[in-house]
C-alpha cells in the first residue's frame, strides 16, 4: 500500500471512530433520558394508583392472607386496554392470582420475581417485554403493608419510533462523515506527498548524474530542508568515496607501471642470460626475485588500503604490548645493528589482529629505514597510544601534511625500496575503529610517529 493510500486510509479511520463513537454514545444518551421518563412516570402513576387504592381493589375484601374472595370485582373505574397511553395495572397477589386493573383478563406477564415483589411486601423494578405485539415498559412494585404487588405498564411505541428515527439519522451522518473524511483525507495526503514527489523527482536526476557536482535546493519546510542536507551529506560521502577509489586505482596503475617495467626488462635480459658471466647471471636473478617481492608488496599494501576504514567482521581483543614486541624482534632480525629501547603499557584493545599486526610492522620498519647505522628507536606505549622516535633525519616541514597519504614519498625516500603505502595503511588500521595517527619531527633530531588504535578493552 502506497504511503498516499495509508494517510487516506488513517484519516478516514480516525474520522470514523470519532463517528461512531460519538453516535453511539449520543443514542445511548438520548435512550437513557426517554427511558429515565418513562421510569418517572410509571411511578408516578403507581404511586397514584397505591393512593387511591391503599389496601385491597375497591369493592373487594381480601380473607387477610393476600387473596382476593372468590368472584371479587374491582370497583375502580376501568383501566384503558394494554398499550394505551394512559397505562395499563394489574395487582399480583401473593398466592399467585392476578386481577386486572380494567376487569378484564390479565395481559402482563407474571414472573418469578414479580411474585417474589409480592410476596415480600417491598421492593420493585423495570423490565421490557413485548404482549400482544406491542412493546411496553413494565414496573412491577409491591403494595406497602399488603402481600401484593402493582404492575402498571407504559407503550415504548413513541420510544422506540424517537429511537429509530435518530438511529437512522445517526447513520446517515456516521456514513456522510465518513465519506467526506476519506476525500478530504485523499486531498491531504495528496497535498502532503505533493513536496516528497517533487523531492523524489529532483533525487532520481540528481543519482542519475552522480559524476556531476550537483546538489538538493535546501529550501522548503524544515522537515524537506532537513532531509535535502542528510540527502546531500550522503552525495558528498559517496562522491568522496568514488573519487577515493578512482584515485586509488590512478595511483595504484601508476606505481605498479615502473616495477613491472623493471621486471618485464629483466625477464628479456634473463632469456638471453646464457650470453653473461655466471655473476651477472645470479645478479639478475637476484634483481628479478627482488623486483618481484616488491610488486608483491604493492599489491598486498593495494588490496589491504582497497578494503577501506570500515571494520573489520573478525575482531577480538588484542594485546597489543605483546604486539609491539614481536614486531620489534622481526626488525632486529633483519637490522641487527639497530638499537631499540622499548617500554612497554599492558594494553589491551578491541580490533583486527592482522591490520593492527601489518599497522605496528610498518611504524617501526618506517623507523628502522629512515634511521642511520647502529642508531636507536625509542618505542613507547602508554595510554593505548604507540609512539615510536628514531633519530634518523626526520620530516620535512612540506611533508608533514602529506606523511599518511597514499603513494605519497618525499624527495629523499624516492631512493629507498617502498611503495608509500605503509604508513596509509597504519592510519587506515587506526582509524577503522575511532583511533587517530600524527607525525612530528622529535625535539633533538628524528621522526616521530604517534598511532592510536581506538577505544582500550577491559583487561
């Protein structure tokens, strides 16, 4: 069901309830005031028959025992007939015997209860029924100090006709209302909806032209201006990713041009090999498997920087002190003539363990490259914060900005093996999971490299 639709079809509901409900308690309101009416008058006309005949029927003694003699006649003038507008009374005695009020046979119906009334001498109450046809209102109340009780009834004729014509008249609105709310309701939503379509209308060009600069007017009701911007943040983001990994690709093809030239040129050279000297020959292939493990290691930096800053789905708590430490037994493997001074904080965080793992390795392999012979690396980690200092011949003031790009390489690293990758995947590491990376040149001489890994697990 269309949102157009369901805004017809709750405003057409909640018309109708409020309808129905009105309508109904108004017809309960106004069968309660014509009953309450009637009630008043049946005793009214009881309380004047009981005046007018305290004791037994006129022109009839009773034995003492609630009984009428044998072939008492009332002398009470005639009673109208049952249903009339007057009323119509009959007397229950106690044994059971009923004489009419108009000496006629009895027409109202004598239950249990109406000779429970009786024979307890008080009480009374209302109940309908329907004699000969004709709808009336029957009270039954019993006659003060006699073992008998009055039934005086009233026609509902003019009660129920009241009743019907407002039941009538009462569905006639209910079902006017409820029309008119379903157009109304209709043109609302219509005119409510109109604003969405016209937004719908300017997205649906706007993602068709993604590679255009083009952007929501935010203007409007508040509620559209809201939705233009959120709209709008999200083509920025979109926009930026796509020039992300445009770039990424640009670069990626770039730097991976020369080593494969490299390579393509030494294969030619090493298909011809049997013309060199068996020096040169294992220089060759040297150079081959070296340009080769380069270009491995670009791919991978590629692959690792292609999977962004989103985290990772296998995440566990990591030491992240026992980390550092096996990085920095790994660099002193393949630099032994290094010096490294550690002190190392018991951390513990929650991410990748490869990224973190690969983010560690090229903090301090970046320090042990720049650093010079038999130098010293000073790596720090307290507050879940890394820092590692060597004291090689630190940053220029240009770079700076420009340390954590990707394929980005100073002047001076251009000489040295490296992609320019390794330090864009530490931040990428850092920043998949809140943390944060910064580069300084250390007081004294040397680079210094700061990375957080993000919020610190429960130990």
């Amino acid at each position: 069901m269309s949102l157009r639709r369901r805004i017809t079809a709750a405003a057409t509901l909640a018309v109708a309830a409020v309808a129905v409900t009105v309508g109904v308690a108004g017809y309960l309101s106004t069968r309660a005031h014509l009953i309450g009416e009637l009630h008043q008058e049946l005793r009214s006309r009881a309380d004047a028959y009981l005046q007018t005949n305290p004791g037994q029927p006129s022109g009839a003694q009773g034995n003492g025992n609630g009984q009428p003699p044998p072939g008492a006649r009332s002398a009470v003038p005639p009673a109208p007939p049952l249903g009339g507008a007057p009323g119509y009374f009959q007397v229950v005695y106690s044994n059971g015997s009923v004489q009419a009020g108009n000496g006629g046979p009895p027409e109202l119906p004598v239950s249990r209860q109406v000779l429970q009334v009786a024979r307890s001498g008080h009480g009374g109450f209302f109940e309908s029924a329907r004699v000969h046809g004709i709808h009336v209102e029957v009270l039954t109340v019993a006659a003060p100090g006699t073992m008998r009780a009055i039934e005086v009834d009233l026609p509902l004729t003019s009660v129920d006709a009241a009743l019907h014509g407002l039941l009538v008249t009462d569905s006639i609105l209910v079902g006017a209302g409820i029309l008119l709310a379903g157009l109304l309701g209709a043109l609302i939503a219509r005119a409510a909806l109109a604003p969405i379509e016209r937004f719908s209308e300017r997205t649906e060009q706007v993602t068709s032209r993604l590679a255009s600069p083009h952007r929501l007017e935010q203007s409007g009701a508040a509620e559209l201006r809201r939705l233009a911007t959120s709209f709008n943040q999200t083509l920025d983001a979109l926009e930026r990713s796509v020039h992300a990994q445009r770039n990424l690709i640009a670069d990626a093809s770039h730097e991976l041009r020369t080593p494969m030239a490299a390579l393509r040129s030494n294969i030619q050279i090493f298909l011809e090999a049997d013309r060199l000297p068996a020096q040169e020959q294992a220089e060759l292939q040297q150079a081959i498997l070296a340009e080769l493990d380069e270009l491995t290691q670009l791919v991978a930096d590629v692959l690792d920087l292609a999977r962004g800053t989103g985290p990772s789905d296998h995440v566990e708590p990591i030491e992240l002190d026992a980390v550092v430490r096996d990085a920095v037994v790994r660099t002193q493997r393949r630099a032994p003539t290094l010096m490294f001074e550690t002190i190392l904080e018991p951390t513990v965080i929650e991410n990748a363990p490869e990224r973190v793992a690969r983010a560690v390795s090229n903090v301090i392999d970046n320090a042990s490259k720049w650093s010079p012979p038999d130098g010293q690396i000073e790596i720090r980690l307290k507050d879940g914060v890394l820092s590692v200092r060597d004291h090689g011949p630190g940053f220029n003031e240009a770079d700076l900005p420009h340390v954590f790009d990707r394929f980005y390489r100073a002047d001076d690293a251009r000489r040295l093996p490296g992609s320019g990758l390794g330090l864009s995947i530490v931040r990428q590491a850092a920043e998949a999971y809140g943390g944060s990376v910064d580069a300084a040149n250390a007081p004294g001489g040397g680079a210094v490299l700061r990375v957080a890994f993000g919020s610190r697990s429960a130990a």
